[in-house]
C-alpha cells in the first residue's frame, strides 16, 4: 500500500476534482480515473512522472516552491490552496512520542466578564472547536452552544442543526474548509485525529467534504439563524484573537442596526 502522507493526500484528492476538459485535455470515452490522471498533472506542471508519482505516493514530500506552484497552477489552486501545500511540504519535526494528551487553554478572567457584559451572543472556541466559554445570550440564539461542546460535532451530528440553520449546506462545506486550513501541516496532533475521526464515524457529509481537501482561511462574514421563537436572524460574524493564548478565538453575533433581525435580537434579549 502507498504510505498516507498530507501532501501526498491533498495532491490525490485535488488531481480527482480536475476534469480534462478544465485544463484543456481530452476527455476521451474510455478514461477509468476520476478527474486527471497523475501523467496528465505531470505534464501540466512540467515535472517529470516519477517525481510526480514519488509525490503523490509520498516517497518525496518536500517539493520546491517553484513545483509547488507548477503543480497549483495544474491543479488550479487558489492562493490558500496554494499555501496550504507550501505548507505541507515544508519539513517539520515530529511530535515527541507521548505527547498525546490534549490541554484545554484557560480562558482569561477578562475574556469571561466581556462575555457576561455584552448584549450580543458571544463565546470562545480553541483552534478544534471545542467551547471553552458562551455567554448565556448565545446559547439562547443557539442552544448547542455550551460549554465543552464541539462546533463541529454539533453542526454535522445535532438533529436541530439544520432547522436552526437554513445555510446548513454551505456552512458545513465553510466550516470544514476553514478547519483544515487551521490545522495546517499538524495533522499528526491526536486531538485533531479524534475529531476527524469522530465526525468521519458520525457524519457522511462531513466524511465527502474532508475528502475534498478544500482549504479556506476565512468563512462567511454573516450566517442565518432560524429561530423556533424570535423567528429567522442574518447575522455578522465577528472573531478576535485571545492575546495571551495560542489559538483561543471570541466570536461574537451582531445584526444590522435597525433591521428585523437587529429587532428579533433584541427581543431574545429581552427573554433571556
């Protein structure tokens, strides 16, 4: 069997969401391959078939930048594409045997009392989505926002996600995109391979999407949230960094002043 490494992963993948005619190429009547074949990228990107193949079954895994960005133009990669394989193929050192324990960050006194004093949903979320701390307006607007749940597991797996979010379909494939882009070249951390590995148990959706191996940095700035008692809201997204901290993120929901969801906003205030 070929040795499973990222880069090598992420090349397979790509090279199968590729079809002939985008590039130009014949498709021809009796091709077997999903998307190119590893011949067609290598002519494409002007690098010879065996170091292509060594590439793609992980034998050489550190490319130059320069057939990094022959194979992103091959591939048609966007620029985050195209840094999240510079990144997969730079060298980096192994994780020291043992250090499997996963140590949740602490969340600032400060960020806590922000949290409790602002009127908008906010809350705060490590680098795997999990909750470190919600203020209570949020887990009104959404009740799977409590703490020590996992975003990612509650939009793949809660029975309600998806009538709480119309955008369901998009925010799935965003929110996938945006984890892998965050983990980057880390994909031998075992809290990172418990998750996939949970939602890949739990989830076909979410097993179709990391397939893809998309690679978005930033999500949408607004989502929707529909409401069983203040009814649908369009919401801007906010995140801020956690001075101090390596990956903690506050994400904070504010509607449009003056619009029917900056109302229904504050009605759920009002309630909660």
């Amino acid at each position: 069997m070929e040795p499973r490494t990222p880069l090598a992963d992420f090349l397979r993948a790509r090279r199968e969401l590729v079809q002939p005619e985008d590039v130009g190429l014949p498709a021809g009547s009796r091709r077997r391959v999903r998307g190119l074949r590893r011949e067609e990228v290598a002519l494409l990107a002007g690098i010879s078939n065996e170091y292509y193949l060594r590439l793609e079954q992980g034998r050489d895994q550190h490319p130059s930048e320069q057939v990094v960005d022959a194979l992103a133009r091959a591939l048609q990669l966007d620029d985050e594409g195209t840094a999240h394989v510079l990144e997969l193929s730079r060298a980096r050192p192994r994780r020291r045997a043992g250090s499997t324990t996963h140590r949740p960050e602490r969340v600032p006194d400060g960020v806590r009392m922000l949290l409790e004093t602002v009127n908008v949903p906010a809350f705060v979320m490590d680098r795997y989505r999990d909750v470190m701390a919600v203020n209570r307006l949020a887990t009104a607007l959404e009740p799977a926002l409590v703490i020590g749940a996992n975003r990612m597991v509650s939009l793949f797996t809660d029975p309600q996600a998806r009538s709480y979010h119309p955008d369901w379909v998009q925010n799935t494939a965003s929110v996938v995109a945006q984890l892998r882009a965050d983990i980057g070249a880390d994909q031998d951390d075992p809290r990172f391979q418990a998750l996939v590995g949970e939602l890949s148990l739990k989830s076909e959706r979410f097993r179709r999407l990391w397939a893809r191996h998309d690679v978005k940095a930033v999500g949408s700035p607004t989502g929707v949230v529909n409401h069983p008692v203040v009814g649908e809201l369009i919401l801007h997204r906010e995140k801020f960094a956690v001075l101090g901290t390596t990956s903690l993120v506050v994400v904070v929901y504010h509607a449009e002043p003056g619009t029917p969801s900056a109302e229904a906003l504050a009605m759920l205030a009002s309630l909660t």
